[in-house]
C-alpha cells in the first residue's frame, strides 16, 4: 500500500518501525514491485466498487462508472501525449533513455496521477458535504 502511496523505502521503514535494509531483506519481492503497486491498489478499488454494484450498491455503480472514466481519460493521456514525447526524448540523447532517467520519468507521473486523484476525491467529498 505504501509503495502504492509513492513512499520510499526509507520511509516505509521507518513508518514499519525497522531498518531500511531489514524492510530489503524480508521485502526485496515486494518493493522490486514498485512500479505495479499503483496499478494494483487502483485494481482493488475497481474490483470493490464493481463488486458492491452487482449486490445493488447505487453509490458504488455511480463511483465505479466514475472510476472507469477516469482510467479511460487517462490511457487516452497516455496515448496521446506518450509517444511524441517519447520520440523528441529519443532524439534529443540519441537513442534509449537509460533505466534511471525512466525511472524519474515514471515516479513523476506517478505523483501526478495521485496528486490528481487526490484533489478528484476532495471534490467529490466537497460536494457530498
């Protein structure tokens, strides 16, 4: 969940309360996985909110369809925008973009992609209160 969050190990450690390389050592699987723990969390949300509208859940139904357009605006971002970015990136070093530069890229996203959310389920709490 807190790989999910975009927490690093560091803070994952000391939020478990143990060392960063104890987290490492009984965690290694866990937080290679760093990349598709987002992806998960937003899995299990899809799955629950689907889940509750089959027993009738209105509510649910109305956040799963919610859900649903924001995943698909979102690959539609990811089409979109991805790939000329991608080619000018290419150009500009001359090729592949090393795994850490990757990386950086993909945690940008990734924190903005939450930071989004985020702000999505404050309105929608804003406009329930």
């Amino acid at each position: 969940m807190l790989l999910a969050l975009g927490w690093a190990p560091p803070r994952i450690a000391a939020a478990l309360g143990v060392t960063p390389p104890t987290l490492r050592k009984h965690y290694f699987f866990e937080l290679r996985q760093r990349d598709v723990a987002r992806d998960r969390l937003e899995l299990r949300r899809i799955e629950l909110a689907w889940e509750l509208a089959e027993a009738g859940n209105v509510g649910a139904l109305k956040e799963f369809g919610r859900l649903l357009d924001r995943n698909d605006q979102m690959e539609a971002e990811r089409s979109m925008s991805s790939q000329p970015e991608k080619s000018r990136r290419d150009d500009q070093s001359g090729g592949r973009l090393g795994k850490k530069v990757l990386d950086a890229q993909l945690a940008r996203d990734a924190d903005a992609d939450l930071a989004a959310e985020l702000e999505l389920e404050a309105a929608q709490q804003h406009a329930i209160n």
